[in-house]
C-alpha cells in the first residue's frame, strides 16, 4: 500500500479491517488486459494517440459507449456523449453549466457523500429531497421545490444515485423513476442522474435510467468506469441533449487541452471494443457478489440480531443498527476491535443522526469480510 512518496489515496491502518472504503480490490484491477488495450490503441491510432484530442472525446470511445448504453439500456447516440475525467468531474462540469451561485441544488438522502462538496463547490445550497421508504417521494419533491420558488429561489437541479445507490445498494422503484421525470419536466428541473453502479449488477438486470424514460429531456446522466474498470484511469462520461455536448465542448479548458483524458479514452475504446471489457465485468461481477454474500452471511450469523440486506447491486450494504446503538458510539468501540465503516450520517447533506451504517465489501477479501463482521458482532454486543 502506502509507502515513502504518497501514491494512493487509500491509508492503511495496521490491525483495522475497514469497511469504510469504496475501492475496488487490487486483485480484480485489469493490468495485464489494460497493458494490452495500451499496446492496441497505440498499434491503431499511432501518433493520434498522443496528440491533442477532439474536444466532446475521441469518436472511438463515444461510438463505444453509445453502442454499450445502447445495448444495456436501450438507448445511445455518440453524438449525446462528453467524454470525462470521472462522474466527480462530469458532476463539475454540469453543475457549472447549469447552476449559479446561490441556487438551491436538491439532493437524494441519504447519497453519495463526496457530491456535497462537489456541489457546494459551486457556490450552491444543498437541501434534501423528501424521502420515505421507498426512497426519493416525487410528488412531495415537486411541493418542495415549488415552495422553495415561491420564495425567491432558483433551483435548477437535483442530484440523485437512483441504481445500486451509494450508500444504501437501493434501486429507486420503477413506478418513483417515472414520476420523478414526469415531475422535473412539469417543473423544469434538471435531474442529474449519477449512473456510475449500473453495469455491477449481480441479480437480474438493472432498472431503466431515469434518462431513457425521460427521452433524453429534463434528465443529465453521468458515468464512470471507476467501478467497473479502474478508479486510476480518470475516465467517465456524461450523456445529454447534443446541444448541451456542444456547450461542455466549448469550454475554454476543454478546446485548449484539447478534449479531456484523450489517450486513456482511446485505449479504453480498445479495451471495450475487443470484448475485454465485457470479459472483465464477467469477472467483477462474479468476484463483487462473492463478497457481498461473503459479508451477508458473516453479518446474518452475528449474536446480536441484525436485519441484513443484500443489494442486487453496487458495492455496499446499509446496515440497520439495533435500537438504541449510535453509529459514532459503535465506530468507536468497533475500531478498538479492530474493525471500521462508515456512519450514517456521514451521507446525509445536513449530516442528522442516522441509526444507519454503510459497509463496503469491495476491498476486503471474503475471509476479511468474515472477520470484519466478527468483530463488528463484538462491538455492538459490547455497546448494549
């Protein structure tokens, strides 16, 4: 892991088996099939490789993704993709495209965590959506955001995870997914959709995007191949009406540099377009719901009784603590046994008390699991 100069930002703590990290084990990262997607897209495109790139991606690439979007979700056209360093840097670039400085930006709760500063970033206030068990409620987002306007604010999007959410692995239901569409097109609000788990599906397949039940209107969808390939490649997209690509296009950093991340887009256009990808997600698929049930199970075998989800999708599970446990009162006596997560709250934009814990069974191997959940049995028998 960590040694001299920084490399990574993963910190290992000696004696600490933590569930708190979303990053993908270092065993299912593709080096040798990546190493040969390199050697391919430099085989191909030659000098073009290392050159200055067209400023939406490169055509390859785009043509890729629309073809994959196309085939998982039905629908996809390369014209409709802008080619990112990563959903945070898609996040960025939506935000500022859309939003202005004292907005009100609405956001899922609980969602995914590093977005809040994504968006404050942008000199925005965050607010919840109204939820209830069933996740993101439309019709009491739309009473939401007309009041906010009736008040004087301008509030031009919402952030949500809807499919295998990070932290909760909860897919928003079909039926929520088109109200909410129907809801931002009645209000003109634009639903920024972070898809980044899609494609780590274990049971069945994925809902539909908000953006194909949309049609592409009121809906910006937002990607990555963090999850599915390798966090290092800095690699993702953004799908959006092609006026929209033109907009992020002619942005002044993007025409100068040329495009974002050319040469690892053209070598992931190699990796997806020779079936590699396709056989590597076989692998993490396999591998990822290995772990998931590793870590289910361990959970579901504790002393102290513990009502255990297991996601279709994504990396984590939203653990229910028992009554009257705190999730910072846990962490702590769960570190001195040598286990870690993430609380609650942690996800939450106005970080409210949370009886909720999110585990991530993506970095550790099943054996770790099993004794991660071991000792995080002990820890909560020991905070009765």
């Amino acid at each position: 892991m960590r040694t001299g100069r920084p490399i990574l930002q993963y910190v290992d703590r000696p004696g600490l088996l933590d569930l708190g990290w979303g990053h993908p084990h270092p065993s299912l990262l593709p080096t040798d099939a990546w190493a040969a997607a390199t050697a391919s897209a430099l085989d191909t495109y030659g000098w073009q490789a290392l050159a200055y790139g067209y400023e939406p991606g490169p055509g390859p690439l785009r043509e890729w993704i629309a073809g994959h979007l196309a085939a998982t979700d039905g629908g996809g056209e390369p014209d409709e993709i802008f080619v990112t360093a990563g959903a945070s840097h898609g996040l960025t670039l939506v935000c500022a495209a859309l939003a202005r400085p004292g907005d009100v930006v609405v956001v899922d709760s609980p969602t995914y965590h590093l977005a809040f500063g994504i968006l404050r970033d942008q000199g925005v206030e965050l607010i919840a959506a109204p939820v209830d068990g069933g996740g993101l409620d439309p019709r009491a987002l739309d009473e939401q955001i007309a009041a906010l306007r009736r008040r004087g604010r301008r509030v031009p999007l919402l952030y949500i995870v809807p499919t295998f959410g990070n932290p909760t692995g909860h897919s928003l239901p079909d039926d929520r997914r088109r109200d909410l569409v129907a809801v931002a097109r009645q209000a003109e609000l634009t639903v920024v959709e972070d898809d980044t788990y899609r494609d780590m599906v274990y049971e069945g397949t994925a809902p539909p995007s908000l953006w194909r039940l949309g049609d592409g209107h009121a809906v910006v969808r937002i990607g990555s191949f963090a999850k599915t390939v390798a966090p290092g490649l800095r690699l993702g997209w953004i799908q959006a009406d092609p006026d929209m690509i033109g907009r992020l296009a002619r942005l002044g950093y993007v025409h100068s540099g040329g495009g974002v991340n050319h040469t690892s887009a053209l070598t992931m256009a190699a990796f997806g377009s020779s079936g590699a990808y396709r056989e590597h997600l076989t692998i993490v698929r396999r591998a990822y719901a290995d772990r998931r049930d590793a870590l289910v199970a361990a959970l579901r075998r504790s002393p102290v009784h513990l009502d255990v989800p297991s996601p279709a999708g994504g990396w984590f599970i939203w653990l229910p603590l028992p009554v009257g446990r705190p999730a910072a009162d846990v962490l702590a006596t769960a570190e001195r046994h040598g286990v870690s997560f993430m609380p609650g709250s942690t996800f939450r934009v106005d970080r409210a008390d949370d009886n909720h814990i999110r585990l991530s069974f993506s970095l550790l191997a099943a054996t770790e699991l099993d004794e991660a959940a071991r000792r995080l049995g002990v820890a909560l028998a020991e905070t009765r």
